[in-house]
C-alpha cells in the first residue's frame, strides 16, 4: 500500500472515531453516510498543522454536519505524522483563507 493510500486510510479512520465520540456530546451534530455525511478525505482536503504539529482536517460548514456546527476540524494525532508528511504531497487551504 502506498503512503497516501494509507494515511487516508488512517485519517478516515481516526474521523470516523472522533465522530462517533463527539456524537454523545451535546450540540454535537454530523450527518449520516445516507444524508451527505464524511465517507472519506478528498485529494484536495482541507487541513492545517496545529501548534503541536498534529494535522487538523477541517470539513466547511454544511460538508458533513448542519451549518449550526459551522467549520468542522479534527485532530489526527499519530505518531507518523512527520514521516508520511515528508512522503506524501498534500496542499494546504487554511480554513477561511
């Protein structure tokens, strides 16, 4: 498997479970895979690299949850980041940029 197949594998994974978390907290609102929800990050995914250096993928308002919940970011925390980073060509979009 090539790096970018498996950081996206990764990535979805480390979604999907953060979306499952957040769910059961209040206010807290993403839409099902039948109504538009996350499948899967795209080529052109928007992210950032926080102060702790850890990606951040970020989802615009109304792409996987309703716009009350404007922008929504996830932390991917693994402990590759930096090798798959140096490995993997990724463009970045600042959220609001």
């Amino acid at each position: 498997m090539r790096y970018q197949e498996k950081y996206v594998e990764l990535v979805n994974a480390q979604i999907n479970q953060q979306i499952k978390e957040r769910q059961g907290i209040e206010g807290e609102v993403f839409f099902t895979q039948e109504e538009g929800g996350f499948e899967t990050i795209s080529e052109e995914q928007n992210f950032y690299i926080n102060s702790a250096r850890n990606v951040v993928i970020v989802f615009e308002k109304h792409e996987i949850a309703p716009g009350f919940m404007e922008n929504v970011e996830f932390e991917i925390i693994v402990s590759w980041n930096s090798a798959i980073l140096n490995k993997v060509t990724l463009v970045a979009v600042c959220p609001g940029g």
